[in-house]
C-alpha cells in the first residue's frame, strides 16, 4: 500500500443489541470495503424470535423505507434518527414543515409507478426508483405498499435540531417522551465502548479473515457473560452522595479469572461487588479514533 493511499477496515460489524438485558442477541460481519447496514439489520430482523414486544432504535443510516417496512410487517415498534433537513435524506420531499420543531403522522403510499396522477400527488405517494430497495413491493401482485409513521423534529440545544421517525402512538408517547427513548441510544455507545477498550476489541492477534471472526464472537461471548453477572448483582447505596455501580473493567478481569478456575462460582459475585464507582452525570472524554494493526501471538516468546 502507499504511504500516501487511507487504509480501510478489514470486517464490518453489525450488531442487535438488547438495551434492557444489556446483551448482544445477534451479530453479522460484512466485508469491510462492502458493508450494508440496512440489509444486515434486516437480516437480523428476520430471524429474530423475540416474542415480547419489541422498539427498535437507531442512528442515522438505518432511515431507509426498507427498514420501516420490516419493521412495521415484523410488528415492531421503531424510532430512528433521521438526517436532518436539507439533507437529501428520507425527509426530502415528505409533506412536513421546512423549518423549525414538528411533529407530523403520515400515511405513506410507497409504489414505483411514475404515472402522472401519482406525480402529482406528492403528499400522497412516494416514487421509488428500481436502485430504492423495498422488499414489499412487486410491480404485478403489489405495486402498493402503506407506511405508517410519525416524523419528529426537536432541539437538542441552541444550534442543533435532531429527527426522529417513529410509529409509537402520538397520544402515549408524546414529543418528550420521544426525547427520552431515544436518549437509551447511548446505552449501545457504552456498550461499544465497553467491548471495544475493556473487552479489547480494539486488537487481534489473527490477520486472517476467519480467524479474526473467531476472536469477535470470543468477545461478545464474554462481554454477555460480564454483563449477565454485573446486572444480577445488587449495590447498597447507603444514602451516599454518588449513586455506584460496579465497576465494568474489574468484573471482566474477574470474570476471566473465573473462566481460568481461579475464583470458586460462590466468590464470583462477591470479588465484584467489591469493586464499585461513582457515577458522575455530565462528564465527557473524546472519542479514540485511530487504526491498529494485528498483535502476534511472538511477543510471549522470551
């Protein structure tokens, strides 16, 4: 590669994660230079069996009509970031205000007619192109297809504005309501930043493409490990100025020394409920961006 040529990653990883049980529920990895979001999450979609009901939530990048529809077919609740106005996203053309804080329910036909009584109703139909990828649409047996949504529109301070396309109920789950759900999206950035820096998802010890899969799954299976044991275990607050909760990267470090026969099953609980944190509201550190390289397994030889 020149010096001067950006690299690229090698696997893409897609992941369902489940914000109550603090858990990964399904996984799929895409070539690096390849990735499709919108199909693997539709792919997951499909073959989940969740009984109980169901909101999904995601950032921008998953607000494509596709996933709307799975969604709603599958009996899905949704509520997706959306790109914001002016953006050539989704929102374009729908019929919502230009500017300012909205909350819109819409009916939308979805078809891939271009007849000139669907032209000209825009606020009605939406044209999709043949590149525009809807699974519910056939040009013989069904060239119609209805999508139910509301489209939000809010501040999140005094210069930004955030989108939201949801089909939870206006009555029950009115504009701040909205705010909050969509606030347990960070719940999967901790968990992220949790498999990647504690768990040690940041490095691999394999360059081969398969093998490098195999140390993925290894850590996402102990990452629902810690977090099946962590959520079980019952702090005692004790009227102290902090709420604690136990502190993550010590309970991994117990836990593998559980896995290597160290710690008895009875003592696993207790040698992590020792090690607890405040926790501070508010605080921020910035986001480690930078690419690395394998780590052979050589630098154990003496």
């Amino acid at each position: 590669m020149e010096l001067n040529q950006k690299g690229y990653n090698q696997l893409h990883l897609n992941a369902l994660y489940d914000l109550k049980n603090r858990i990964y529920t399904d996984v799929i990895l895409q070539p690096g230079r390849y990735p499709n979001e919108t199909g693997a999450l539709i792919d997951m979609m499909q073959r989940s069996k969740i009984q109980e009901p169901v909101l999904l939530i995601a950032d921008r990048g998953y607000e494509s009509y596709n996933v709307l529809a799975h969604a709603q077919e599958k009996g899905w609740k949704f509520l997706i970031r959306a790109k914001d106005l002016g953006s050539r996203g989704i929102l374009t053309h729908l019929p919502i205000p230009d500017h300012g804080t909205f909350d819109c329910t819409l009916s939308l036909i979805l078809t891939r007619k271009q007849t000139k009584e669907i032209k000209n109703q825009p606020q009605v139909y939406r044209c999709l192109t043949n590149k525009t990828s809807c699974d519910f649409l056939d040009p013989v047996n069904n060239p119609f297809y209805t999508l139910h949504f509301r489209v939000l529109r809010f501040s999140i301070s005094e210069s930004t504005m955030e989108c939201i396309i949801t089909n939870l109920e206006e009555e029950a789950f009115p504009m701040e309501e909205i705010k909050k759900l969509y606030g347990w999206r960070w719940g999967i950035e901790r968990s992220f930043r949790e498999l990647k820096y504690t768990i040690g998802l940041t490095n691999f010890h394999s360059k081969k493409v398969e093998y490098i899969q195999q140390e993925i799954f290894a850590r996402l299976i102990i990452y629902n490990f810690c977090e099946r044991i962590v959520t079980g275990i019952v702090i005692q607050q004790n009227n102290r100025k902090y709420t604690y909760q136990i502190n993550f990267t010590a309970a991994v470090l117990i836990c593998r020394e559980f896995f290597r026969n160290r710690i008895p099953p009875p003592d696993l609980e207790v040698f992590i409920q020792k090690n607890v944190l405040p926790v501070r509201e508010g605080r921020k550190a910035p986001r480690k961006v930078r690419p690395n390289s394998a780590v052979s397994f050589l630098y154990r030889i003496p």
